[in-house]
C-alpha cells in the first residue's frame, strides 16, 4: 500500500497588521534608546557624582559597619565618619592651605620658563631647533592663560571660600548622597531583593557583598597608600629645598597610586623636571629616594593594605581609565579602576572555570614556583 504525498508546507508572509506591529516596536524601540541615551547625556555629570558617592559610601562601610557591631545606630555611624573625614580635611586646609595654594600659584607661573628651558636644553643636547614660543602655543599654557589659572589660586583662603561657595551644591549633593547610601545600605539592599525571585535575591547579596568588600578596601588602601606617599616626597622635597615641595609631593602621591603602570613614573618624573633646571643633584636625589620608597611601599605598605583588595592586571587597570577617561572626563578616571575592580571581582566569582589541558598546567605550575 502506498502512501500519499505530503502537501508541501508552504509559509505565507507577513499579514499587514503583523508588519505594522513590528514596525512600530522598532520604532519605539528606536525613540526609547534615543531618549535613554539623550537623558543619559544631559545627566552625566550628575550620574557621575551619584557614582563618586556610591564609592564613598562604599569606602566608610567598614567603619561605619565596625561601629554598628558595637550597638551604633547606622546613620549616627555613618555621620561619626563623615565628620571625622570633614575634619581631617578641615585641619589639612588649615595648616598647609596657604602654603599649597601660594606654591600652587607660582608653580603655574613658573610653567612657560619651564617649557623653555627643557626646550632649550633638548635643542643643546640634541642639536635640535624646537621654537619654545611654538610649543607654548601649542599646550595653551601662554602668559595670559597662566595668568588667569594663578589668578585662581593667588587668592589664598580667599580663593578657597570662593571655590566651596560656587561648588557648594554638588558638596551638598555628594555628601548627602553618600550619607544615605552609607546609612542605609541593608535596607536599600533589602528594598532591591524584594523586588527579586529568590535565585536573583542571592545574587543581589553576592554581588553587594563582593562590591563593598574588594571595591571599598580598594578605594582605602589607595587612598592610604597616596597619603603616604605624599607625605613622606614632600617632607623629603622640603628637606632638601626643591621649590614648591608641597604641591609636588602631593602630585607625587596621588598620580602613583591613581594612574595604573605609568602613574609612578609620572609622579616622580615631574619634580625631576622641575629640580633638574635648579640644581641636578637634587634631582638625583628625589630619584635616590623614590627608588628607595618605591621598595618600602612594594614590599611592606602595600602587602598590609592590600590584603582585602583585587589584584587587578595593570593592562586592564591602565585601560579602564582610558576607556572612562574618553567618556566621561577626569572624574571617570578617578572611579574607573575601583568599578574595574567590582566587574573584576564579579567574573571571578561567576565566571566559570575548566580544568587546564596538561600544556597549561604546567606554566600555572611553573608560575607558582616561581612565587614560592
């Protein structure tokens, strides 16, 4: 007995009302991307502040959490914090604001007769014919320029109070951003869980967990280590007379520790420009003890204050603040890594492992003979 052939299927087109429907979600996907991106662009200095509290808050939690184990409430824990980091501020201004903003002043003076001296050491050494003035140009850093950046900083406290008062809004709103993520931190966390399925909740409490614990130990040790190390290059810096020593041992500080691989290099290389032209051997000096500082701070600061941190690979650290640095200016430089950090720590805990073929077996074994 045969059978019968089949009925070819045949697949009909879209009906009129199909197409319409699809045209439509396109479009009002398109309006809706358009529109997210449009607020995303008109909020960017205000997402960026909301993102700089995030970090601070995240940075006083394991103050703020060692004093609520002690029977604190969070928020009276959490304005304790914010006080102290206020005062500590306070007092720094006090005792060495004049003297940094006055050397801050005649440091942004001094800049177009540095650029002609090395210029002009580069064409005697090199035999070279660069124009000074051309350059000088080039950077923006003319006389009338130069002159409205000290303008800025000339007035001393006077310049001081006028900077918090035109910045006092964006004070206000980080500091009560911060306050509030800081202080209530396990009810915003209970307030997003309860908006999640039991499988998502967990990962909720993970990834906080994880977030407040390598990210906020991140941002203090970096924060530790650049204080540090801006205290020990400037009283080095004074000791030996390098002009303007404040200021350089704080651009010291804060570029090796913020600026991932290069930032060493760039913070020492700077107060070596601007001995060099003084007097060499002081320059010799400060490259003397930054190598020697450079060794304390590797092998017995930073293995202290690091113990609860990411490691993170300097190639991703240096591309991160590129990456953030192109969109969103300076201040996504500055909360670049520590977000590194979190999206670093996130993908060793989700991301799923294999066991290694022989052939990579051994190069891990080799590396952890080589720690050992």
């Amino acid at each position: 007995m045969t059978s019968s052939p089949k009925e070819p299927i045949r697949v009909t087109g879209f009906d009129k009302a199909s197409i319409k429907w699809v045209f439509r979600t396109l479009i009002l996907f398109t309006a809706a991307a358009l529109l997210g991106l449009w607020v995303f662009q008109q909020n960017v200095s205000f997402i960026l502040l909301l993102l700089l509290a995030l970090l601070f808050a995240i940075a006083m939690e394991p103050a703020v959490s060692a004093l609520a184990s002690k029977g604190w409430r969070r928020g009276s824990a959490t304005g304790l914090v914010m006080l102290g980091v206020t005062l500590v501020a306070g007092a720094f201004v006090a005792l060495f604001g004049g003297i940094l903003f006055s050397q801050a002043s005649s440091l942004i003076t001094d800049i177009p007769a540095l650029v002609t001296d090395f210029t002009n050491w580069v064409n005697s050494t090199f035999n070279q014919d660069f124009d000074p003035n051309q350059l000088i140009n080039q950077l923006n850093i003319q006389p009338a320029q130069i002159a409205d950046w000290a303008s800025n900083f000339a007035g001393g406290f006077v310049g001081i109070v006028s900077g918090i008062i035109g910045g006092l809004f964006q004070l206000l709103t980080l500091a009560l951003f911060s306050f509030y993520l800081a202080a209530d931190a396990p009810r915003l966390r209970k307030t997003i869980g309860a908006m999640m399925n039991p499988a998502a909740q967990k990962v909720v409490v993970t990834t906080w967990d994880i977030t407040v614990k390598k990210t906020g130990g991140f941002v203090v040790s970096k924060v530790l280590l650049a204080l540090a190390s801006a205290t020990a290059h400037s009283l080095f810096f004074a000791a030996i007379g390098l002009p303007y020593w404040l200021p350089m041992g704080l651009i010291t500080g804060i570029t090796s520790q913020f600026i991932p691989t290069i930032g060493t290099y760039i913070g020492i290389l700077i107060p070596v420009l601007f001995a060099v032209f003084d007097n060499p051997m002081d320059a010799l000096f400060i490259v003397i003890f930054a190598s020697v500082y450079q060794q304390i701070e590797n092998y017995l600061l930073s293995p202290r204050l690091s113990r609860i941190t990411m490691d993170i690979h300097p190639a991703v650290a240096f591309g991160s603040v590129i990456v953030f640095a192109n969109l969103f200016g300076a201040v996504g430089a500055i909360v670049s890594v520590p977000v590194a950090a979190a999206m670093v720590a996130l993908l060793d805990t989700y991301g799923k492992r294999y066991e290694l073929i022989p052939e990579l077996a051994e190069i891990e074994q080799s590396q952890l003979k080589k720690k050992s």
